[in-house]
C-alpha cells in the first residue's frame, strides 16, 4: 500500500476492512510505502490492526521525483494545457510521481523483492491539489465481501499474471501519444506480444487505435514477476524515455493494463467477480451465490461492472449513465 501520512483515517478503514474480510484468516504481510518516511504514530496506528507482519519504507528519491532530464518548460506546459481542460490531477507532479512509481518501480523497492504475489491496496483520500484550487472528494474504499479462499494460490494454480475487479475507459487528453509510443514499440519487439493475447480488449480495429479501456489499477492482485520480466522492463524504459509521464500524464492503470493484454496470455488475465470492492464512485457488486457466500455488504441491483453510486455525498454526475462505460463486455 502507499500512502502519505495524512492518509492514516483512510488507510486504517482500508487495512480494518481488509483484515477483517480476508487475511485475518490468513495472515498475509502488510508492507507500505511513502516518498518521505512514516511517523511514529502513522506506524503504531496501522500496526495494531493486525497480527501478521507489518513493514514500512522509504521510496528512493530517483525512483519518485521527476527525473533531471525532463524538460521542465514542456512539463509545466503540458500540465497547464490538462488544468484548463479541467482533467483531475492535471496540474499535479506529485500525482505524475505516483503513477510513475507504480508503472515501473514499487516492484523494485527491497521491502517487496522478496515477494512475488501482490495485492494493491488502496485508502479514501480527500486530496487538495497543488494548486490549491480543487478539492476532489474521494469518498470512499470499500472491501463488501468475505473472501475465504487464497487469491495468490488460486492465481498461482491456475497460472494467471493479472487479476482485477472493475476496468474503465481513460480519459483521452491524459494519453495523447500513449498508443502511438505502444504501437513504436511493439514494432520494434514483436517477440514480446503474445500470440494469444487480448488486443480486442484494448482497440476496436485490431490495435490501429486505443479504446481508453484499462483495468482500475487501484485494486490489482498481480505477479510481480511479471513486473520484473524482460518484457515489461523494455516496456516500462521505452515509454519512461520518452517523458510521457512527466509532458502528459500516463496512468499506471492504461501503462499496466495494456502491458498485461499484450504480453500475456488472455486467460492469465482474472477478473475476480467474487471480490467486492469501491472506490471512490466506482464499484463492483458480486452477483447471486457469490453475494450470498460472500456476506456481501453492497447492494447487487447496482453493479453493473462499474457504476456510479447516485446517493453518494460527493456525487458530480450529471446524470451520465456511467454503465454504459463499463469495458467488461470487451472482457468477456
Ligand atoms: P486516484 O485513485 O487516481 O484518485 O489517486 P490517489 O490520490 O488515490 O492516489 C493513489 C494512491 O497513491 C493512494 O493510495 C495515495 O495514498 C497514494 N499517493 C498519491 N500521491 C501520493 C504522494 O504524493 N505520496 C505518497 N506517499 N502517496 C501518494
Ligand atoms: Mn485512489
């Protein structure tokens, strides 16, 4: 998990949930991570939650702070032009820090070289951007279910790489060169494209454009592995050389999803359907049996994949039917 200081409340709410729906059956290590170190109080805080091994780190400075090389002038340009397209995070180099990070680097940090399998775990976080002027509201994290099996031995058994729980188009103006610096690169190493892989997933005309859909990143079970593969790191260094992160503003969610539909098989992919799960205005309900076993605490008449939840406090929707928007049925 990373997370700031000032995100205690809602990194408690996440790890309480979590421990209580899943590993305290488990026991599975905790590990977070932040670009300056935790407090004392930030530590005993979250500590105290669980029985199972809790660590927590320093990110190295190189492998957060916008790199040297970056043309600063161009930087700061293509962040003004997302501020007055009114995207979220488009003036933050913070937020372009953070996506870096978990595009290419926490899979590096030593705390998780000794792992392979990973869970993502987010908190609610009510942020203020650097410019002072917006506050986004970020309601909510929500883990509804019991989850009363292993996910890492059940990704391990059946041979999967990627598992998430909602996927998504993203928003356009954050990726403008993305699919042409993926289409440069696959021409350049064919070798690393799996014959069977899930380009449909990704584009509606055989990889000539990019549909928006990625996996929601926020929640991942994953292999690092896979992170850490000759593939991904040729991957990750094409895309880091050429500035994208810093002169737009490339999501870890696109960068690891078109990764994944790429480079791995199709059935390596898993959408856990039976994992309950929210975050911010975003959810997904298991359905049936699976909310029934699953002691399931959200409503299943609003799942639709991914959904907008009407009565949410911080509700900016205008009515848009964000069901609509749901990339699943490329999925399925
Ligand atoms: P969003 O989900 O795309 O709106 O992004 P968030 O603001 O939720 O950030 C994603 C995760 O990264 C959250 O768990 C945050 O706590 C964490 N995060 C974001 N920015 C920073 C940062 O500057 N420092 C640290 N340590 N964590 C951050
Ligand atoms: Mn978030």
């Amino acid at each position: 998990m990373l997370a700031r200081n000032t995100d205690l409340n809602g990194v408690i709410s996440s790890v309480e949930q979590l421990e209580a729906r899943f590993n305290r059956k488990f026991n599975y290590p905790w590990v977070f991570l932040n670009d300056v170190p935790f407090t004392t109080d930030f530590k005993r805080r979250v500590s105290v939650l669980t029985d199972a091994d809790v660590s927590f780190g320093v990110i190295p400075r190189e492998n957060w702070v916008q790199p040297d090389w970056i043309d600063e002038g161009r930087a700061q340009e293509g962040r003004n032009k997302l501020v007055r397209q009114g995207v979220i995070y488009g003036g933050s180099v913070s937020y372009r820090n953070m996506c870096r990070f978990n595009s290419g680097f926490f899979f590096r940090h030593e705390l998780l070289t000794p792992y392979k399998w990973y869970w993502r775990v987010e908190s609610v976080v009510h942020y203020i951007d650097e410019l002072g002027s917006d506050l986004f509201c970020r309601p909510d994290v929500r883990y509804y279910c019991d989850l009363d099996y292993d996910p890492f031995l059940f990704m391990e058994e059946h041979d999967k790489v990627y598992g998430f729980t909602i996927s998504m188009p993203e928003w356009e103006p954050t990726i403008p060169s993305l699919w042409s610096t993926v289409k440069d690169f696959i021409t350049e190493h064919p070798q690393y494209v799996s014959p069977d892989n899930s380009m449909d997933f990704l584009s509606d005309n055989a990889g000539d454009s990019y549909n928006m859909c990625h996996f929601w990143s926020n929640f991942e079970i994953a292999d690092m592995d896979f992170w850490r593969s000759e593939a991904y790191t040729k991957f990750f260094e094409y895309l880091e050389n050429t500035g994208g992160f810093y002169y737009e503003r490339w999501g870890d969610a696109p960068v690891h999803s078109i990764a994944a539909a790429l480079f791995t098989r199709r059935d390596q992919i898993h959408f856990f359907k039976d994992i309950g799960y929210k975050h911010a205005e975003f959810a997904h309900c298991p359905q049936g049996r699976l909310w029934r076993e699953g002691h399931c605490s959200c409503d299943p008449n609003d799942n639709f994949g991914a959904i907008i939840l009407r009565n949410s406090p911080c509700e900016t929707n205008d009515g848009t039917d964000f069901a609509q928007n749901s990339c699943l049925r490329h999925f399925m």
